[in-house]
C-alpha cells in the first residue's frame, strides 16, 4: 500500500513539472503576421496565402511539423488556416512560412463593415493557434496580438475658383 501511494505522488510530481515545462516553451515562441496575399476567391470563400514570422526566443531549436491558426480582425473571426509544411527554427533565431487560410463571405463582409466603422483607425488582429514539434508533447500554443495601420484616404484637393489668384 505505501509502495502504491508513493507511486501515485511520483506520478503526480512528474506530470507538474511537464506541465510547467511546456509553459516555458510557449512563452519562448513568438508568431506574428507578415504577410496575406489573396491566392483564389469565390463567392463564397476566399483562400489566402499567410506568412507568419516564427521567432524563437530560446537557446533550443525549434522543428514545427505543422499546425493549425484562428485570424480575427477587429475582435471578430476572420479566417483559419492549416499548415502540414515542416519548418526548423534555430536558436534565438527566426524564419517564415506559408500556411493557407480560408474565409467565408460572411468573413469578408464583417471586415468590410469593420473597416468602414473605423475608418482612419488602424487594423487589429489577434492570430491563435498551435503547432505540433518534434519531441513536443502536445505542440507549442501561441496566441498574438498587433495592429495595422491602414492608408487614409485624403479627399482630393480642389483647383482654386477661376479668376483666385494662385
């Protein structure tokens, strides 16, 4: 019976301090946004091209096998994307890749609606999402936030009156 219990604890302790472990591993990952290019659209979807920036604030690499991002503009969904690429990041280092995104027209028409309600105002986002790494139990979360600012659109100027001086 004390051989049973002190199993149990043993088992206990070890799985705390994996756990804490890995919450060391997601603050040393940091994921940004760097590009979105439109690749197809439809009526009712849009495919993007998103680059994402990997920082790796760690002295151990990094090897993503994939994952998976939620992409909400403006407090609201956007899109999400999926990724199967494999990308290596080395220590205090950072790289890129390409994962592809979907939205919906419903996506699309809640950024136009946002974007005319905060017109001169910049662009927020908030990227969420995981990847899966070699060794990793679980993959590595992430979850960032940054805004855009967008271009403001000037009315023209008008010519002076015919007959006012320059």
């Amino acid at each position: 019976m004390a051989l049973h219990r002190w199993l149990s604890i043993a088992l206990f302790a070890s799985l705390i301090t994996a756990c804490a472990g890995l919450g060391g591993q997601r603050d040393s990952l940091r994921v940004t946004v760097s590009d979105i290019e439109v690749i197809e659209a439809t009526l009712l979807e849009q495919l993007y091209r998103v680059t994402l920036r990997v920082q790796n604030r760690s002295d151990r690499e990094i090897a993503i096998r994939g994952g998976s991002f939620d992409l909400a503009l403006n407090g609201r969904d956007f899109g999400s994307g999926v990724t199967d690429r494999s990308l290596r990041v080395p220590a205090w280092s950072d790289a890129q890749i390409d994962v592809r995104m979907v939205s919906t027209v419903f996506g699309w028409v809640r950024l136009v609606q946002g974007l005319q309600s905060r017109e001169g105002e910049p662009l927020q986002y908030t990227i969420d999402g995981r990847f899966a790494v070699e060794g990793g139990f679980g993959g590595i979360g992430f979850r960032e936030s940054g805004e855009v600012a967008l271009p403001r659109t000037e009315p023209a100027e008008t010519p002076p009156a015919a007959g006012q001086g320059t």
